[in-house]
C-alpha cells in the first residue's frame, strides 16, 4: 500500500495578498538589524514564498535585495502570520 501524504495544514498555506512577517536582516531607524519584518506575500508555488518588503531588506551574506523580495520555503521557519494578539498589545501600549 503506498504512504499516504496529508493534506497540506491551512495555517501554513500562503496565497498572494496575505500579509506576514519574515525574520531577516533589514533597516530600522538608520540602523540595520536581524528580526521580524511585515510584508505582504507577492507570488506562490508548491514549494517557495516571495514577500515584498516596504524598507530594504538584506541577504545573509550582507547584499541589499533591490527589488525588496525575499524568497523563502514554503515550511520555513522565518515565515509567519502575524501574532493579531502581539500587535493588539503594541497598539495599546502605543496610545498611553
């Protein structure tokens, strides 16, 4: 019998227009830093997610991407929906 594969899990499915977060190197206040980063997701296949950032965004190995995209796996671990909670939390603490 051959193995059954599972459908792929909803949360981690991306569709063009979805807004994530990515954890790379890129520019906060004139300073260059290695975090989480919003962008939205611009193109999709089976295997790999391109995100498109506002702000420059850097390759590991110091390179500014020009285009603002960055390319990640499907599954990675430096792709993610962003936390609704963490951000409600930050818009509170923002208007005391």
């Amino acid at each position: 019998m051959p193995p059954v594969m599972r459908p792929p899990d909803p949360e981690s499915t991306y569709e063009v227009g979805d807004i994530v977060e990515v954890f790379c190197d890129h520019d906060k206040n004139g300073e260059r830093i290695r975090g989480w980063l919003k962008g939205i997701v611009v193109q999709v296949d089976a295997k790999m997610v391109a995100v498109q950032f506002r702000s420059s965004v850097y390759l590991t190995d110091g390179w500014m991407v020009p285009d603002h995209i960055l390319w990640y796996p499907v599954h990675s671990d430096h792709i993610r929906f962003p936390n609704k909670r963490s951000h409600t939390q930050k818009a509170d603490t923002s208007l005391v």
